[in-house]
C-alpha cells in the first residue's frame, strides 16, 4: 500500500490554491502624501513656537530672590566674657617741695631751687622757706621751759613743727643752747610736701618696718608708746659744741605704727 493510501483525501492541483490577485487602491498615494504634509506641518509649527517662546525670554537672567537665611541654633556653651585688663594704681602726685631732714638740719628742694637750714642757724630765713613750701603761713604755738628744759616759741604747719629756741630777756646766747632750732614730723601732710629722713622710716611705717631701718635703742614710754632711736654717737654738743642730732622716732598708743619722728638734742641719747 502507498503512502496516499493514508491521505484523506487526494492532493489538489497547485492551481486551485492561489489567491485570486486583488487589484491595487488606487487613492493610496495621495493619503501617503497627505500624512507626510501633516507630519511636516507639525514639525513646522512646534519649531516655530519654540522660536517664538526663546524671542520673548528676557536677555538678562533676573537675580534669585534672597532667601531668608535659617536661623543658627544658639550654642548652649557659655562665651568667655572677655577680662577687665588691670587699672594700673595710681601714683600719688609728684610732690613740689620736699624736705629732707637730717643729723645736721635740713634741705628744702622746690621748683625755685634748694633751701638747707642748720639747726644753729636763725629760724626767721627758714620760717620764710617753710612757708613757701606749705603755700601757708604757719600757726604759733609755745612752750614754757623748766630747769632742765629750754622755752620755745613752736611754728605750725599740717604734719610739720619747727621749734625755735625763746630766750627772753635773761641775756642767753644761742651758742649756749645745744638745739637752736629742732622739728618734729607727724601725721597730715599736705599733699605736695614731701618729708624725707636719712634712715627711711616714715610716718605711718609699722614698728616692725621701723625696726628693720637699724635703730641703736629702743625705749618703752610711761604713755605706752615705744621710742627708736638712729644715729648713734650723735648729742655731743656738751663735749665738742656739734649740732648733730639723732632721730627720735615714736609710736603711736598702740605701740604698732611710727606716729612721729623728731630730730633734737637729747643727752645720752634719750
């Protein structure tokens, strides 16, 4: 048996299976042409408007708005709160008289030039000077002598006495007199005065200051006070006629602070 006999039907002639040929549409290239027109137009019209929205954008770009910047989180750490500098003190004014006392007498140093008294010298040239210095006259004062003691007529001006020997009329010669003239400083000078000492101590000096400056003696007064006393080997006038005192520095009642400092004649050094 052959191969067709399993066909279920017999093979067709090749002719019967072509397709009858459809006769072509004779309108189809005007729509080709029609689509590519609108194709083009659009183009056309999409490059015009993108022409025409550049033209009117402005030449110049406007600046950006300014943006309110955030505010910064405030720092929890305490800032350093800068230092005071130092107020340097202040320097007491320089003085325009300065008087320098020493065994001999003293000087005084102003503007006008220098002034020495020596303790036998007259009083009257060194009243004058004095009251120059102080820009003031002094007061006066006075005390009376005894047997042991000379009477003097005292000139007073703030934290300084000049002591100026009084003999009357009882025919006395200075050159007798051991301390013609003597002073004492104390508290309240004025501000322009300067008082000086060889030794260095000074008024409102505490003892202990006062001690350190080299006293030769030391003495406790029935008031209370205590008395230093520099300059050794001075009060020689009985012995050989000098006129060099020692200093003769006192506390004040509470025996803590130099209250006064006296240059005299004192025998024996007391």
């Amino acid at each position: 048996m052959s191969n067709d006999d399993w066909l279920p039907f017999a093979p067709l002639d090749p002719q019967e299976h072509r397709e009858p040929e459809r006769p072509e549409n004779p309108n189809r290239v005007p729509m080709i042409l029609g689509a590519v027109a609108g194709v083009l137009l659009v183009a056309v019209i999409v490059v015009v408007s993108a022409y025409l929205l550049r033209a009117t954008e402005p030449t110049t770009a406007a600046p950006p708005a300014p943006s309110s910047a955030a505010p910064q989180p405030t720092s929890t750490t305490p800032q350093e709160q800068p230092q005071p500098s130092e107020t340097p003190a202040e320097e007491p004014p320089a003085a325009a008289s300065i008087i320098a006392v020493n065994g001999s007498g003293f000087t005084i140093t102003s503007a006008d030039g220098e002034f020495t008294h020596q303790w036998a010298d007259d009083a009257a040239p060194a009243i004058a000077a004095l009251t120059e210095a102080f820009g003031t006259a002094p007061e006066e004062d006075f005390v009376n002598g005894d047997a042991e003691n000379w009477a003097y007529d005292i000139h007073v001006w703030p934290g300084f006495r000049l002591y100026d020997v009084f003999l009357g009329d009882g025919g006395r010669s200075r050159s007798e007199v051991p301390a013609p003239t003597w002073v004492t400083v104390s508290a309240g000078l004025p501000a322009d005065v300067q008082v000086t000492n060889e030794f260095g101590v000074a008024v409102g000096d505490t003892i202990d200051q006062a001690r350190s400056k080299g006293p030769f003696d030391e003495f406790a007064l029935t008031n209370g006070r205590l008395r230093l006393t520099y300059g050794e080997g001075r009060g020689t006038f009985y012995n050989n006629g000098e006129r060099v005192f020692s200093a003769f520095v006192e506390s004040d009642e509470s025996a803590q602070k130099v209250a006064t400092i006296t240059y005299t004649f004192r025998a024996r050094g007391q």
